[in-house]
C-alpha cells in the first residue's frame, strides 16, 4: 500500500499478503504445538483491516462486492514525514567552537552536549569542544570513530583537520579492544539465513557479531530455547563454557605432545630434502657429450647451514628464545620451494593439529609469523 503511492489496493490481494505473513505463521505454530482446532473469532477474517479503518489509517472504499482500502494523509505522513524546515547542520571551527543554530534537531543538539560544554544561549547555542568533554563523553559510551563520523557528517564545513588530529590525540586509542560479557549463540552456516529472517528468533538476538555468531539474554535460556524448537531449529543441550575443564585441557595437551613426538619420528627430513643437496651449477658434463663447461668464474658463496633433524632444530629453538638470538633457517613451503630466512624466534607452541610450530619474527619485513618446525631443513644461530 506504500508503494501504490494513495492508490486503492483491492482487499483480495491484502488478504493474501495478511494470511502469508501472520496467519500462515499462525497456522505453523498451531500445527508445531497440536493445536488443530478451529480458533473462532467475533471479527470476520474480511475484515481484517478494520482496527486501522478505525483508527483512521486507512480509507474503505466498495465497487460492487469488493472492497478497496488506501493509505489516508496520516498514514502517509507517517510512513514518509516530511522534511521539517529548519536547519540541519552545525558549524564547527577549526578554534573547537560548535555554533547550533537555532530550529536544529533535539537528538544532535543532545549528542552536541555530550561532547562539548555549553558556552553560550542565545538564538544560536555555543559549544567548545575540550578534552575534558570529550573524555565525558567517552565515558558514557562514545567511539573514537563514533565522535568523528558525527563531527563529519552533521558539521556545515565537515571536520577541520586541524581538529581532527587534536581529537585523535585526545581519544588516543580508546575502544579499540572492548570485553563482552555476554552468552554467545553460534549457528551452523548452512542455517544463518534462516536464523537470520526468522520473525521469532530477530527479537531474541541482542547482538550480530558476525554472521552465525549472536549475543543472547542468559537469563531467558529456558524461553529461548523453545523458541528455538517451534522454530524447526535443534539446539545442543550441552552450553560451552570456556575455559573447558583441567583435567580434559592437560589430557588434550598430552595427546597433542605424543602426537608432535609421532611425527617427528615417521619423518625423515633428510630422504625429504635430497632434491636441494645439489646446485645445477654444481653438475659436471659427461665425457664425450660434446657439452662444454662453463668457463665463468663462480662467485663463492657462503655455506648453507648445517642440516637437522627436527629434535636438534626445537633444541637451538628453545636455546635461541632464552638467549634472544636471531637465527637463520632453510624452511620449506607449502608449493616445496625452499627459501633462506633470518628469524629472530620468540616461543614454540603446539598448533590445533597437535604439530610443533615456532613464533618468529621475520627479519626481513618484521612480519611475525608462525612457522612449522617440521618443515624446517637447514638452521644455524647468528652471533
């Protein structure tokens, strides 16, 4: 009926909609429950919209045996206000001044006060914005990019630079890590549409992490849980509590551990690497082949480092983590390509598939990165 823009929509056509959206959930609920009586009403079904007829939000309107409805004045402008005269926008100087002029919203003259003192009342309000205010204001639950979106958007002349800096260095950075107290409901990703365009389950999620991730009220977990059954959804019985139980994490850490010391052992790192051993420019041409060698000088390089097998290479691992010193290693990767790296290592660790990894800073760019010791060859500490 919004989108007919006041023209009359024919009550057969309302109806279908009516019956999709509220009794055909209606009917799915009852169906889910039992509950497969007829539900008798005083209103007759085709009179459906007769509450907004009354309330004057609808007009009525009959062609023979049909019936007609469209939206009235107050409807309309209810469903699109008009824009209100008046102004829209502040004027923030580069001198932390904010000028409200008169006629300018309640919902940004109060955002202007809470992050800015109120310096002078007249037909246009006066505000310096100082870091006490904003500190306040950061206090009642304001953003760093949260204050400078709202200066930029709603600001005449945008955001002076100038002002925008000195906010940045007052803010610091402020909220950019945040903790959560809260109870998490994860959803497998085959279902997150449907949890996500469920009429039933929208008021229960507080808040969208990220798709398949949502924040729930744990004091209503019995409520939410039937809902989750009328819904068609089979939720876990068991609530994940984090940190798990000692027993079952030293138990997980052991399993992890034999299972480093099986992998270590089934490899052989140096059947694994015979195909680096030798230098194609290190081949000499066979007699008689009419190939004739190289009569370039070669450049002497210095000598790889020496090769390890993983035991030796965790030991000089865990000997360059206590002295602080940088290594320099042949480590394999994911294609086989072999490539020299200087690496300044800083703990060894066990990753999720129970396989000895090593943080280390790369030298080169200053990435830290986690890498496998199992897939390292060649190391040799650097003085």
């Amino acid at each position: 009926m919004r989108s007919g823009r006041g023209a009359w929509i024919a009550e057969q056509h309302l109806q279908a909609l009516y019956r999709r959206w509220t009794r055909g959930e209606d009917w799915r609920r009852r169906f889910q429950r039992g509950e497969l009586a007829a539900t008798r009403t005083n209103e007759r079904e085709s009179w459906s919209f007769a509450p907004l007829v009354h309330c004057g939000m609808l007009e009525l309107g009959e062609w023979g045996q049909e019936k007609f409805y469209r939206l009235t004045p107050r409807a309309t402008a209810l469903l699109d206000p008009p824009e209100q005269d008046g102004f829209s926008r502040f004027y923030l100087t580069p001198s932390f001044e904010v000028m409200a002029p008169a006629g300018l919203s309640p919902q940004i003259l109060f955002n202007i006060g809470s992050i800015a003192e109120l310096t002078g009342c007249d037909r246009a309000n006066t505000y310096k914005i100082t870091e006490v205010t904003v500190e306040q204001g950061l206090e009642r639950g304001w953003r760093r990019e949260d204050v400078l979106d709202f200066l930029r958007e709603n600001s005449q002349i945008g955001l002076p630079e100038n002002v925008e800096q000195t906010l940045r260095g007052w803010m610091g950075g402020h909220g950019d890590v945040e903790l959560h107290d809260c109870m998490l409901l994860t959803v497998h990703k085959g279902w997150i549409k449907r949890v996500e365009t469920s009429r039933e389950l929208k008021p229960w999620l507080l808040h969208r992490f990220a798709p398949g991730l949502y924040a729930v009220d744990r004091t209503r977990l019995p409520e939410l849980m039937a809902i989750l059954g009328e819904a068609g959804f089979s939720a876990s019985k068991d609530i994940t509590r984090y940190p798990g139980d000692t027993e079952q994490s030293g138990a997980r850490d052991r399993l992890l551990g034999l299972l480093a010391e099986a992998r270590e052992g089934a490899d052989d790192p140096l059947a694994r690497a015979q195909t680096a051993d030798t230098q194609p420019e290190d081949l000499h041409p066979v007699p008689g082949s009419g190939a004739s060698k190289s009569t370039k000088k070669k450049v002497k390089e210095p000598p790889p480092p020496p090769r390890v097998t993983p035991r030796e290479a965790k030991a000089i691992l865990e000997r360059a983590v206590a002295l602080r010193q940088k290594l320099e290693i042949l480590y394999v990767g994911k294609d086989g390509a072999r490539n020299n790296f200087t690496v300044a290592p800083e703990r060894l660790a066990l990753n999720a598939q129970g396989e000895q990894v090593f943080v280390a800073v790369n030298v080169a760019n200053q990435q830290r990165l986690t890498w496998k010791l199992l897939q390292v060859e060649r190391i040799r500490p650097l003085s």
